[in-house]
C-alpha cells in the first residue's frame, strides 16, 4: 500500500504525540502501526483528540485534551482496538508517570515554546518550594515581578501569601508554590483556555511528583484547571473538595485580597481548615 502523503492531519498527530512525549508519555511512534491501536497509553489520548475515530469518548478533562467531537463512525470503519475498549485504559488525565520528579519535569519542559505564551516572558516561571510538601499552593500565572525573578508569588501579592504562611506557622520553604501557566500572561491578562490546556499538564505531573495532602488553589483559574469547571469559586470556596485523591481547597488569590482587604478573614477561616487538616495549631485569638 503507498505511503499516505503528507497533510495536515499526519502533521496534527505528529504534533500531539510529540507533545505527549515532552510531558514524558511515550515514546508512542512505532513506524506506521495504527496510531489508534499500537499502545494503551496513547490510544485514550488519541480517540479523545478527536483525530482517529472512536466509538467512546474517555474521560478525558476537556482541559487537558479539548476536542471538536467528530461524529461516531460507523463500526465497521473503526481500527480494531489493542486495548478491549479505550474507555477501560488509562486517560491521560490519570497517567501518572512512575518515578517522576520535579526536576525531569523541568526538563521536559524545557525552553518551551509550546503556547504563545513564551513569546512575551522573560522567565519560565516552573515552581519553588519543597519537593516533599504537604501543602501545595496553586496561583494562576507570574506577574512582572515573577516573570523578572523566574520565581512565583515574589511581587506584592506573593509577599502578602508569604504572610499568610507564616500566620499558619510554616516557612515558604516548607511549601510548594506554582502556577497553572509557566509564563507571564501579557498585561498580567487571564490566561487564555488554550494556554491552559497546553501548560496545565506539567502542572498535573507536578501535584502527582509531590503527592501533597493539600493543595490550595489561589483563585478561580487555579480550581477551575484543577476541577474541571466553568463555575465561579464563589460556589466551592472554603469546601473540601477531591482533586483525583488529594484534599483541594479554593480560596481567593492574594492579588484579589489587595483590592479587598475585607476578604482576608474569609481566607483565614480556610487556611485554618488546611492547618487542622495538616495537623498544625490553629491559634485561636485570646479572649479579652
Ligand atoms: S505557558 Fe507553559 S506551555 Fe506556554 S510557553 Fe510557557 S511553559 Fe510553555
């Protein structure tokens, strides 16, 4: 049979397994197998990419892998499956990568380019913090200052988290800080979806390396990435929520307790719940 010539959709697929290759799943390429059958792994991420057709659609976070539904194909036309049903693999969502860390993380990650994102910053803004932690907290994207330092939460409204982990009784470095996007968002403008889709999975293998007992997400960008929502932080701020087995916590992101300062006690009636969680004196004020 001739080789199939060259087209956007073969460039398409070259591109996302790449892709799925820098985020350290693979390698996929085996020569011209079936694209759709030759490896467990991929084939989830695959049918869910809307690029090879599938009879079901995995559960797959539209975030991570946002599709333009095709329609079903008839069965007949479908490749037969490695995998008994791709709805019984693994999605990409839940591949957790044995033995990674931080640091092959970074590496993966790269210089990158991936998103239009890199075309304004001036660092790669990865994460700091203990690679150990219980608690981790998750911003949305560095501002000025930490796109100068390459370092999160370090302008005004990182030194106001700084403050509020101090009044839990922990030091910065007893925590991890990072963010759903790398790069600095011009104007310090909300990340666009795309953005996050791309970004966001280095974020996921970060919370799988570190295995925190809480993660905290410092506005709305951070939970609706991590819960997979369109709803405003308003309906779940303050609840204990599950983010794929760990306690998740939404609370407004310091840049927000600046303009309203009359939120903080709001805050701190959720870090407190974080610290009873973690099993840290919540200190009560003295009576007078
Ligand atoms: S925001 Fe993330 S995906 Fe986009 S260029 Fe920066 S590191 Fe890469």
């Amino acid at each position: 049979m001739p080789n199939p010539p060259d087209s956007p959709l073969r460039e398409r697929i070259k591109q996302r397994l790449e892709f799925y290759e820098d985020l350290g799943l693979g390698p996929f390429y085996r020569g011209r197998t079936s694209i759709a059958t030759h490896d467990r792994t991929i084939a989830p991420a695959l049918a869910a990419s809307g690029l090879v057709p599938t009879l079901k659609q995995p559960s797959v976070p539209k975030t991570v892998l946002k599709t333009t539904a095709a329609p079903p194909a008839p069965a007949s036309v479908l490749p037969k499956p490695l995998v008994p049903s791709v709805s019984s693999g693994p999605s990409l969502f839940d591949a957790r990568i044995e033995g990674d860390s931080l640091l092959k993380i970074r590496e993966d990650l790269g210089e990158c380019t991936r998103c239009k994102l890199h075309r304004g910053r001036n660092k790669i803004v990865f994460g700091d913090g203990s690679p150990q932690s219980q608690l981790v907290f998750v911003g949305e994207g560095p501002g000025a200052d930490e796109d100068a330092q390459g370092l999160p939460f370090v302008g005004r409204a990182g030194k106001l988290l700084t403050q509020m982990i101090e009044a839990m009784g922990l030091q910065r470095r007893d925590v991890y800080i990072c963010n759903v996007v790398k790069c600095r968002p011009p104007g310090n403008r909300q990340p666009e979806p795309d953005e996050v889709e791309t970004c966001s999975p280095f974020l996921f293998r970060q919370l799988d390396s570190i295995k925190p007992k809480v993660i905290v997400c410092l506005g709305a960008t951070a939970f609706q990435t991590l819960l997979q929502t369109n709803r405003s932080i308003s309906h779940y701020r303050g609840q204990w929520l599950d983010y794929r087995g760990y306690k998740m916590l939404a609370t407004y992101h310091p840049a927000y307790l600046l303009r309203n300062p009359a939120a903080k006690s709001e805050v701190w009636k959720d870090l407190q719940k974080v610290m009873a969680e973690l099993g840290l004196e919540v200190k009560r004020p003295k009576a007078k």
